[in-house]
C-alpha cells in the first residue's frame, strides 16, 4: 500500500469508531457539582417551592404583589442590594425564561401566592429564541393568557414594556429592535383596550441606536444598578395606580 493512503484510510476508520480512542481526563465524582432538581424540569416549577412554602399567606391587610419575569426581574435586588426594601413584594424571576415557561409556572408561582396583583415582565428571551424560533403572536397571546388567569383570580394586573436591546450577547447574529418595538406596541394597545395599567420601562431606558443606554447596563440587555434605579420609581407608580 503506498504510504499516500495510509492516511486517508487511518481518518475514516477513525471517523466510523473502529480505531480505539484514549479517553480524556474525567472529574472525579466528588468534583462533580449536583445540580437542583428543578434545573431539570423544562419551567422550573419547582424553583421557588420551598420559598413560596415559607411565604405562606398574605397577613390581614397585606398588599401583596407578585413581580414575574426573567433575568431582569430576577436580577432585581442583586444588582442594587435590594427589592422594594419594606415593601410586600415578592420576586419570581427566572434567568433565560420565555413567556411560555412564565406561563407555565403562573399558578404556582404566581396565584398560589395570593397577590393583590401582578407585575409581568416578559418576551425579550422569546425574541431571543431561547426557547427556538417563535412569533410576536406566539408572544402576544402568552401574555394574554397570563392576564386571564391573573383576572379570573382576582388578581390585578400591570404589563410591563420589554427593555429595549439591540442584540443578545448569547445570540450573535439575532437583531432584536424592531420586534421589540412592534411587540411593546401591542401591549401598550392590549393594556389600553383591556382597562389595564402599562408600565413602560423603555422609554426612560432607550438610547438613539433603540438600545438601552450605556450607563444603565453592562451588556446592552441586562440593568446595572443606575438601570434598576430607573425602573423603581416607575414599577412602583405603576403598582399604585393598580392597587387604587
């Protein structure tokens, strides 16, 4: 056999597994972090259980007020130190959730709770494909059917804007603009024609480019603390003119 073959041949038996292959290092077991169980469910259903355990009841006369959402709600406390310090509100954000998984875990983290009402934030992640690709509509009736559910559970609602973003560092290539534009429209007119209250963060939050400006975030999605210290004051009027 001429030696210009061999290595032809040496690839493709390679490639079909028939030559042995030395394994790589592996972690040892006790090196391997267990991962919770709910990281496991598909809407993390579980996430918040024990907390939503411990929360128990809203006390005689409590306000209480339920904020869902993703990342940025989640990320609301750890990046300013606090969430509404005093106030009865309660966090149920989840990292990297579309609408669709918000909707899915609404009962239990949202009217198990039993708030007066609730704060929705959501569907920059749909736009960002997390879950795969989906639609504005897909989205829209997402949120539709969260505010039935809060409605038909007597709970008040206030929808909130998307942030503005031009990109999403974990997906290159995706340009979010202008759905998030067109997405932020029909809550604004969903709110309007339903009697309900629209919180719009992006407005205040927007920069000439329809990003987020520079000083309010790290990496054009996400606030910083001078972003939160943006939204405080406009969540909490927002919550005050649904409580009334």
């Amino acid at each position: 056999m001429k030696i210009s073959l061999i290595v032809p041949i040496l690839a493709i038996l390679g490639a079909a597994g028939v030559l042995a292959q030395t394994p790589g290092p592996t972690k040892a077991p006790e090196q391997t972090k267990a991962r919770p169980p709910w990281e496991l469910e598909w809407a993390y259903l579980s996430k918040y259980h024990d907390a939503n355990v411990q929360l128990g009841p809203p006390a005689g006369g409590e306000q209480r007020v339920v904020f869902l959402g993703d990342s940025i709600t989640e990320g609301w406390g750890p990046a300013d130190g606090k969430f509404f310090a005093g106030r009865a509100f309660v966090n149920r954000g989840i990292g990297g959730q579309t609408t669709s998984q918000m909707l899915v875990r609404f009962r239990q983290d949202v009217i198990d709770l039993k708030p007066a009402a609730v704060v929705i934030l959501g569907g920059t992640n749909d736009i960002a494909e997390n879950g795969g690709i989906t639609t504005l509509e897909a989205i829209e009736q997402n949120l539709q059917s969260m505010v039935e559910l809060a409605r038909v559970n007597g709970i008040r609602i206030v929808l909130s804007s998307v942030l503005p973003a031009t990109g999403y560092p974990w997906r290159p290539g995706i340009q979010p603009a202008d759905k998030i534009s067109e997405l932020n429209r029909w809550i604004a007119s969903f709110c309007a024609r339903n009697g309900l209250v629209y919180l719009d963060y992006y407005s205040p939050m927007v920069d000439d480019r329809r990003g987020l400006r520079p000083e309010l975030s790290t990496d054009g999605v996400h606030p910083n603390g001078a972003g939160y210290a943006v939204m405080e004051p406009l969540a909490e009027s927002a919550v005050q003119k649904v409580l009334k």
